[in-house]
C-alpha cells in the first residue's frame, strides 16, 4: 500500500498503472476499513469467539465503500 497526498501524485508516481485507477481511495475510507474491531481487538483474549463478527463489521464497511467504488467490491453478492 503506498499513501499519497493526492490523486494528482498518484498520477504522477513513475509506476501508476492507469488500469488500477479504479482502486485509489480517499485516506478516510482506508481508515474506516482498518480501524474497525477486525484489527482493533485482535489482542483481546475473546478476538477468536467474536472474529465472524468483527468480519462482517469489515465486510460491511468494505461493501459501503464499494457502492462508488467497484474495484473494492468483495464479490460476496
């Protein structure tokens, strides 16, 4: 994962491949997938019992963010 300070360098970056376009998200949508129970908990001693449903958490989130952006969709419809 590389973090830019805009589209616009990510544009710019030597490597950008213009087929993976679709797959650039805002810093606010990678921290609403990474900042979720799924990560958060995992040093709770519980973490395994509640794992299904820290996924759907993620799952949810990552579906939210899909609707505008297809790329990211989970393919799980």
């Amino acid at each position: 994962m590389n973090l830019f300070r805009s589209e616009e360098h990510i544009r710019n970056w030597g490597r950008f491949d213009p087929a993976t376009k679709e797959g650039i998200l805002p810093l606010e949508d990678l921290v609403r997938l990474f900042s979720g129970n799924l990560f958060r908990r995992r040093l709770d001693q519980d973490y395994v019992s509640h794992s299904r449903e820290y996924l759907g958490e993620w799952l949810a989130a990552l579906t939210e963010i899909a609707k505008e952006r297809p790329f990211w969709s989970p393919g799980l419809h």
